[in-house]
C-alpha cells in the first residue's frame, strides 16, 4: 500500500499542491499537516503515518525536505523504514527504495548526510583545540577581575565590612564574592 505523507512548515503555507501530487501519484491514504520540520516539534499526523505503515508498505512524499531538515535525521528514518521492510519514494528526485536502483542513490545519500555530520564533528573539535592552545577556554566569562578580587579580599581580612558592603563597593553581587574570596576563620 502507498501512504503519502504531506506537511506544510507555516499556517500560511499551502498544502493542495502536495496533495494533488500524492492523489496523482496513486496514494492509497494520505497524511498531511501543517507543523514545522524542526526537531522535537509536535507533528500527530507524521506519527499516526508511521504508525500506520506495515512491512511491503512504501511511504510516498513530495519533497525530501517533507520528511525533516537534518540528513542525520533522514539517515535514521531512512534506515528505521528498511529495518521495518517499508519502501520510500520521493517524487520530486524520482527515488524509489523499493527498486534497487533507488535504494542506491538513497544509501549515496544517507551515507553523504554521516560524513557530513562527522566532518563537522572533526571540524568543530578541532576549533575547540585551537581556540584552547590560544588560551581561549570557551564558556562564560567571569564576572570579577582579578584586581577586583584583590580588593574585595583585602576589605574581607579587615574584617569592618559585610559581604553586601564589600559587594557594592567592589561592583559585584555577594555570591560572586562567595565564589571567588578565601573566606574562613582566620
């Protein structure tokens, strides 16, 4: 059985077209939705299509890009729907799973889509190593100087004002003070 998923990313966005092409390529029952693409986003109509597919069944779209934005994403439903026995087709790129042929050029592409993502795994380690080397370590910068905690740790040791004093004066909040002054009995 063909089952046609059809979706729309804006409330604005139109999806007669799609269905018309799903209708004329001989779906026998057609998903559609208008939901955004983005990972994690609600999509009930996409899950009660895959809930619906059996083995010998073929998912049938418009667009590769129906089906999710990511090609990690499309590797993985990819590699779900030949572990469950089920044939996509894509009518724009004339992909066919179900032909040996297409399930070629769909494993080209889903085996492109891994590399890619591992390249830019590589790519950004490497930067993180970099940046590192150069004495840059990432993440937030800190609140207080080090001029800052020198003053504020003086002040402390004379023991004449509050954390909230000393605070004000030095121009950070108490828990920063807390974080970063040596404070014990002395």
């Amino acid at each position: 059985m063909d089952i046609g998923y059809a979706r729309v990313s804006t409330k604005d966005q139109i999806l007669d077209r799609q269905l018309d092409e799903l209708t004329a390529a001989g779906c026998d029952q057609i998903y559609s939705e208008k939901a955004s693409g983005k990972k994690g986003a609600d999509r009930p109509q996409w899950d009660r299509c895959l809930a619906t597919l059996r083995q010998g069944d073929r998912l049938v779209v418009v667009e590769l890009s129906r089906l999710g934005r990511h090609l990690g994403e499309l590797a993985k439903l990819s590699e779900e729907l030949q572990e469950r026995g089920i044939g996509l087709k894509i009518l724009n790129l004339g992909i066919d799973t179900t032909t040996p042929a297409g399930k070629l050029i769909f494993n080209i592409v889903a085996a492109v889509a891994v590399m890619e993502r591992e390249l830019l795994i590589e790519r950004t380690h490497s930067g993180l190593a970099a940046a590192r080397a150069k004495g840059n370590v990432g993440g937030r910068r800190r609140s207080i100087t080090d001029e800052q905690i020198k003053e504020a740790q003086e002040l402390y040791d004379e023991r004449r004002f509050s954390m909230e004093k000393i605070a004000r004066v030095v121009g950070v909040s108490p828990a920063t003070l807390y974080r970063y002054l040596k404070v014990g009995a002395q």
